[in-house]
C-alpha cells in the first residue's frame, strides 16, 4: 500500500526537489526502511531532513494515539457486554471466559496507563514551555542550594584531619569477583537514591539524528530552531564531558581522559556519601569532593527546560550555569521522553559508548547525515593501534602501580594485573623489543607483518588469555581509571607527605616511573631538530604524564573479534618506539548489524553518496539487509544547469596528454603543462580558483619544480598564491587571508585577478569548507587521487573484500573499492564550489582518465549530465572562456538593472 504525504510544514516556498525528498523520505519511515539519499550541497538537505522526518512522527504519533483509543474503547465495550461463548475444549466455559475477561481487562489497563503517562507527558511540557514564573522560582531555589553546599564544604575542609595511607584508596582497585554475573551494573548518575529513581523515564518514539563534527551538529540544530517544528518538538543535543562540562575545577583538566576520569570519581564519591557501607568506619581523611553541579533536583529542572525549548551545545553550557546543574547529565536524563536526539555518530555507531550515553534504538529511527565516509568512520572506530613508547609506559605505570599497592590489593586483582602485563610484555616481544628499557634506544627491524587475530595471538604467545574475561575485569574494575589517576598524582612532581621517612619511602616506590618518564621527556626533546613552541611542548608533557592502558584496553577488546572480520598489522620502523601493533577491522557491517536490527529504520544521508554500490554491498546486504528494504533517493541541484561548468580536459596546451599516473606524474613535461593549464586558467577565471593536488608530497615536489622554472612567478603575477597548511590550526588563518585578498582585488581592479589556492584532496580543505560565490569560481582537479596500493592494509581490504562479496561488471570487489575511494574523494572536494541557488562555477578535472565511462558514471548525476569531454585543450578552453564571459555579462545587467 502506497503511503505518503502531499505537504509538509515548511520555512518558505520549499523548491520541488526538496518536496521529493520529504515525500521519499516519509515514505521510507513509514514502511520502516533503509535508505540512502542523496541531496547536493546547497539544496537544503537538512531542512529536508528536519520536516520530512518531523512530520512523519507527527503523524506517526498521531495514529499510535488513534488506534490506542479506538482499543480502548473496544476493549471497554467487550467488558461491559457480559456475553458467554460455548467452547469446545475440555475447560468449563466459566474458566474460558474469565481467561478472555481477564486478557481484555489487562488490554484494557495497560492502554489506560500508557494514555494517562502520555498526558502527563505532553502536559509537563507545556507547563515547562508557558511558566516562567516557575522557571525563575527554580532557578533562585538552585541558587540558594548552590551557596549552602558551599558553606557545608568549606565547613568540612576545616573539620579536615591530616591524611594518612588511606588517601590512595580512591585508586585501589576493588575486590573483584569474575564469575559473578548478579552484581548490579552502575547507575547512570553513580547513586541509586530516591531522587534519582524519580528521573528514569521510558523511552518515547524518536529519531536519532548524527553527524560527524559538533559544528555540523549545531548547524542542524540552528535548521530545526528556524523550522515550523521550533516550538512543539523536544529535542536534545548530546556531547562529551570535554564539550558539556561546566565545572572549571574539571575542566581545567584539560584532556579528555582526565576529565573523564574525575567526572566519574566525583560520582563515586556522591554515591558513597548517600551509600555509607553498614557497620564500616568511616575512614578519617579530607572530605572527599562531590559536583556541585550534580543534585537530583538541579538536574530535573535542567532536563525539563532542555525538553521545553531547542538547545545547541553552546546554549546548553550557558542554560547550565545559569541553573547551576550538569549539561551532560541533564542531557542524558533528557533522552527518553526527547523526540528529536542530536549526537555526534560515537554514539550511536559503537555500542559501548551508546550503551553507557543511554541510547536505546530498539524500533527508532536513526539519520546518519554527511554519511559518504560511513564504512571508514565504522572501520577506524572499531579499529585500533600501539605504538611500543605507549606500551612500555602502560608496563612502567601497571608495575609501579601493583609494586606499590600489592599489600592491599586482593589475590584475583593481583592475577589479571600480572596477565595485563605478561600480554604487554608479549605484544612488546612482538615488535622486537624488551619492556623496562627506553623504547627510543631499542633498534628493531624494518618490515610489516599481516596476522589473522588467531595467528597473532600464537605468534605473541597470548593464545592461552581468556580475552573476554580479561574485558569484563578491565570494565569491571575500571583498571585503566585508576591506574590513570595514580600516574596523574604521581608522575612529574613526586609524592608530598608529611614526614622525612615517608616522603623517601614514597619516592622510592615511583621512583622508576619518574625516571623512566624524564628519559622519554628528554629524548623526545633531543630528537628533534626544531624546538617545538610552549603549546606543543605541553601537549607533549600531557601525553606522556597519562596513562595510555585506555588505548591498551580498547586493543585488547578489538581482539574479540571474529577471526575473519580483522586482522593484525605489526609494523616495525627501526625504533620500538615508532613500531606499532594495530588492529584492522575488516568488515564493518558486523558492528553495523546491530543498527540495522535494532532500528524501526536506518536513513544514510549525505551531499554526495556517489557512488553507492559499496554502501549496499559492503555495509547493508552484508549485514542480511535484504534488496527489498533498501530504496534510494537522489536529486539534482537547485541551481539552473547553466551556472556549472564541468569539464574533463585530457591535454594541455602545448598538446601533451595528461596521464597523472604514479609511473608519468613525476615527469618535467606533466608538470610544466600542469603549469601552463593553470596560467591559462587564471587568465580567464574570476575571483578565487582552488586546485587540489593528490596527495601533500606531489603537491611538495609540483611547487619545488615551477619554483626552479619560474612557473610559480608567473602564476603569482595573475593571483596571490596561497597553500593549505599541515596543520590544522592554521587552516582558519588561511582561509580568512585568501577570502579578504579576493575581496581586495575585486575592489581595487588592479593586476591580481583574485587569489589561487593549492590544496589535497582528503585533505582538510577538501571537505567541511565553503567555497562559495568569488571563492571558488574555478575547481581544478588534478589527476585522480587514488589511494596507495601498496598500503599493506588496503591489499588486506581488498583481499577480504573479492573472497566474500560478489564480482560484478567483471571487476573484482577489491578493484571497485579503490575505485570508489578515489571517485568519493574526488566528489567531495569538487563539491566545495557550489553552494547556494545563486552561485555559479567552472570545474576542470585534469587527466585522461575521468574521460572513462566507468568514471564519469561515478559523478554526482548533477553534475554528470553537464560534463563536457574534450581530447584537446582548444575547446576545452573557448568553452570555459564563454561561460566566463558570459557570467561577467549577466553580472552588469543585473547591476545596471
């Protein structure tokens, strides 16, 4: 049966394409399917997104409240009618009819309590969205809480006696019990007080909406504030504690981990302080801190207001303060009576993480938006790597731990600690090293080496670990926290005791640590030739002083894989310390799955999906999606076709051929005629051209090369020529002096035409930013980024891929992955230029190759059905001529006009 929606609640006049999205997109909820859609830059995919998918939940809730009542009431009416059946079985009919009656009656309960909680529901929020007045009553009472535990601490700091060997209990791991499957999991607030219960809420219908970066994230955000839906949807926006935390005390932290870290330790402590253990002494010490931002009732009133209006991250940090509660607990709390929940794709893509965020997607609908990389993003979270500077460290820090605390610590700790360190020992054996030596001075033989998981783990002598029981004691006993705090406490400034004799006695016991970490501080510092500046050196300090056993934890999860769906790269590189183990996943569909299954329907969304054939087979039919449930969508741009100019230029001016193979990219004559094609380029084009280059080291020895042959002189003599940074840091300084040089020449009318950028594809300018009207009027394309096929990893995909999907078009699946890598690449960074209705712009893709068929069918249809091939650079250029010509003309008209 045919299901749709003709309208749908919208900002402005919304453009017909934007109308077939929304109805596709309805479409696809409502018959609970997997799509991939497919919506140009520009084309406003996610107002598409926001009233396609709102709608449909609009409506879906309305039907639920429909045919619940309708049972209701049907259910009420066979109670009251007291009418008796004859039945054949051997019951008397009075013991079937009380069974029917009783069936009936709790139908007919149950649909009255789901009725009553969705009202009381609804009529919260609107309580929320419309009182005020009792939103200014909460926040003073807040207030006043907030200075009364202030006097309380400061009161029990006074009341403080002098510490003794019980200040490192909070590093202590517990006793463990391995095999004790009933112990309770940890709440998520720590305590399990009444307050608290008063919290948890079920879980309604809603969509989870995720994307890669927090930017693109309160973009959205900013979308659904302007969209029809602002009003009545109660939406919530998650993050982690490095972004949501308020606590200045924490946050001043600085690293992820660490803020981490003491989150969770600050709830240990609010849940010991409710939870005093029976008959225990209270230990004498200082008072241990607790949030202040963490009260029950705080939290309450946080959620409810995060429920009654629409949030990004920064206004949620700003709500906090103002409330003096938690934004990233508040957050939480807020997710199962949200209907709309914005997160980053960590949480929803790896379990763990969406477990412990509370993300429950059983019959929800999940959009991954910007979703073109979704098979590396799985592969490279699921994925996982060491270096042997990080694995003698974890060695130092455990040993010193368990040397330190070997008295307290309970037989069944004291054996995982020493299977920890024997398999990093092991893994260290592996890479050519020893543990207790500096990584740096130990010299190891150059080569990779390729292990299935099973194959590793006999070679490194671990195959006799217990690895998943090894997992639970790491999540269990949260080993890795507390062997984080430690080195945190102890690493750099040596322990401060109060007496002479346990000062030394303390010293002695981390003196190792210290020393070991001061020789990787000082030979760091040695290596390198160019004293880094003081940020970078106190980046440095960070890593070294942390623990890294989280990284060694997730690798050793990683080897719980199948045998089949990774593999194991030993990668030596002449020192232990730049050696490294890691971890490949394989097959991320079998992390996919579980989305998939659990999900009432799983949209895949991006600017540019092309091509989609490795979405279906390596992430959707892999995980038993079946052809029936998968539709896709795509649509074309909203700006007319004449504001576009691809064309694929297969020789230069003086008639070269432009083969930017890895055997002819290198020779003089490409590179000259690359020059040439540029200078003619910038001869004709307005404003700002950005040429991407396939990779940072051609694009390196390009510029060496038109430096020694004046090429770049001349180049600079039309534009100002700038270059993408390495460093990310200084993209944003770039991009900001390249858009005021373009805004300059066009004031002034002077020699310079405009600016030109040198760019990598993959790199950080070819995606995420905006090259929008006079900033990207040209995009040059040069040759095809394909990936590096002597990358032992990619051999090892590839290889994977032709043993367990299907040829097709008689290539091998491995030959249409690398195929695929570089199109996409190729699609993203060309996709930069066109951005608005308005815009228009010139696309020159340099090499012979993009002639193809095969090739040119893997380009947006947008801009494939626009795409002109010319074998000589004459025509290619008169065209390219024209259109500019021809701009410039519909400029002065509109002026004059």
């Amino acid at each position: 049966m045919e299901t749709g929606r003709d309208t749908f609640p919208f900002p402005y006049q919304p453009y017909d394409i934007q109308e077939q999205f929304m109805q596709a997109l309805y479409r696809a909820l409502d018959q609970s399917k997997v799509g991939i859609f497919e919506s140009p830059t520009g084309t406003g995919k996610s107002l598409s997104l926001i009233c396609g998918a709102l709608s449909w939940l609009r409506d879906y809730e309305e039907k639920k409240r429909q045919d619940a009542a309708a049972l209701l009431q049907e259910g009420e009416a066979a109670l009251s009618t007291s009418t008796t059946t004859s039945s054949s079985s051997a019951e008397p009919d009075w013991i079937t009819n009380f069974v029917q009656k009783k069936a009936e009656r709790d139908l007919v309960s149950k649909l009255k309590e789901e009725d009553l909680k969705r009202r009381k529901r609804e009529e919260r929020l609107e309580m929320i969205r419309n009182n005020t007045q009792l939103k200014y009553a909460l926040k003073r009472k807040s207030h006043e809480d907030d200075e009364a535990f202030k006097l309380l601490q400061l009161s029990k700091e006074d009341q403080a006696e002098a510490p003794g060997d019980q200040e490192d209990e909070e590093h202590i791991v517990a006793e463990y019990e391995s095999d004790d499957d009933a112990k309770s999991k940890s709440r998520l607030l720590g305590g399990e007080d009444e307050e608290d219960d008063e919290l948890v809420e079920e879980h309604v219908t809603k969509i989870y909406y995720c994307s890669r970066t927090h930017s693109q994230l309160a973009q959205f955000v900013h979308e659904v504030q302007k969209s029809p839906f602002n009003k009545d949807i109660s939406l919530v926006t998650l993050g982690s504690r490095q972004n949501l935390c308020i606590n200045e005390e924490v946050r001043r932290l600085g690293s992820i981990q660490r803020i981490n870290d003491r989150c969770m330790e600050m709830q240990k402590n609010k849940h010991e302080k409710q939870h005093p253990e029976d008959g225990a002494k209270r230990k004498r010490g200082p008072a241990k801190s607790v949030c202040p931002f963490n009260k029950a009732s705080a939290l309450q009133q946080m959620r409810d207001e995060v429920l009654g209006s629409v949030y990004d991250i920064e206004q949620l940090m700003k709500v906090g303060k103002e409330a003096h509660s938690c934004p990233y607990y508040a957050t939480r709390l807020a997710i199962p009576p949200a209907q709309l929940v914005v997160l980053p794709y960590q949480m929803v893509l790896h379990e763990a993480t969406r477990r412990a965020a509370g993300v429950q997607l059983k019959d929800q609908v999940v959009i991954i938006d910007e979703a073109h990389n979704l098979s590396d993003t799985l592969s490279c979270i699921h994925s996982s790597e060491l270096n042997g500077s990080q694995l003698c460290r974890a060695h130092s820090q455990l040993t010193q731990y368990a040397d330190r605390y070997k008295s307290r610590l309970k037989a069944k700790n004291l054996m995982y600690i020493k299977q920890i360190l024997f398999a990093i020992e092991r893994l260290v054996r592996v890479l050519g090293g020893k543990v207790g030596q500096n990584p740096q001075c130990q010299n190891t033989q150059t080569g990779t080496e390729m292990h299935t998981i099973n194959n590793f783990l006999f070679k490194a002598e671990v195959d006799n670990i217990n690895w998943f029981k090894l997992q639970r004691y790491f999540e269990k006993s949260m080993i890795s926290r507390k062997l984080s705090g430690f080195v945190e406490k102890y690493a750099g400034s040596g322990v401060t005791l109060h007496t002479q004799n346990t000062l030394n006695k303390e010293n002695r016991r981390t003196e190792g640590l210290l020393n070991y970490l001061k020789t990787l501080k000082s030979s760091k510092n040695s290596a390198s030739v160019p004293q880094p500046d003081q940020q970078e050196s106190a980046e440095a300090e960070k890593v070294l002083s942390a623990s890294p056993m989280m990284q060694i934890e997730g690798f050793f999860l990683a080897l719980t894989n199948t045998n089949t769906d990774g593999r194991v790269v030993v990668h030596r590189e002449g020192t232990l310390s730049e050696s490294s183990v890691k971890f490949l996943l394989l097959n991320p569909a079998v992390h996919f799955a579980e989305v998939l299954k659990e999900c009432r329907s799983v949209i895949i969304a991006g600017g540019t999906m092309q091509p989609v054939s490795d979405f279906k087979e390596e992430l959707l039919l892999s995980a038993g999606v079946g052809q029936e449930r998968i539709v896709e969508f795509t649509c074309g741009h909203v700006i007319p076709p004449e504001n576009i100019l691809p064309i694929v230029m297969s020789s230069g001016p003086s008639g070269q051929e432009l083969d930017f193979t890895f055997q002819s990219r290198d020779l003089p004559c490409m590179m000259d005629e690359t020059g040439r094609i540029l200078s003619n380029i910038c001869n004709v084009v307005p404003g700002g051209v950005v040429c991407f280059f396939p990779s940072y080291e051609y694009l390196r020895r390009i510029i060496c090369h038109w430096e020694a042959s004046g090429a770049l002189t001349r180049l600079s003599m039309k534009k100002k020529i700038f270059q993408e940074p390495k460093k990310a840091n200084l993209v944003e300084q770039v991009l900001s002096e390249f858009s005021r040089c373009i805004q300059r020449c066009a004031q002034e009318c002077g020699g310079l035409t405009g600016a030109l950028l040198f760019s990598v594809v993959g790199g950080k300018m070819s995606e995420g930013i905006n090259f929008s009207d006079d900033l990207g009027r040209c995009v040059v394309m040069v040759g095809m980024p394909y990936p590096n096929i002597k990358s032992p990893e990619l051999q090892e995909k590839m290889s994977y891929l032709n043993k367990h999907l299907p040829h097709s078009q008689g290539r091998t699946p491995g030959q249409a992955l690398v195929e695929n890598l570089c199109m996409k690449a190729v699609n993203q960074s060309i996709g930069r230029a066109i951005r608005h209705r308005g815009d228009y712009s010139a696309i020159v893709l340099c090499d012979r190759r993009y002639s193809r068929p095969a090739t040119l069918s893997k380009l947006p249809a947008w801009i494939r059905s626009r795409t002109s091939t010319h074998a000589t650079f004459g025509p290619a250029f008169a065209a390219l001529r024209k259109f500019f010509v021809e701009k410039k003309q519909q400029q002065l008209v509109l002026n004059g006009s």
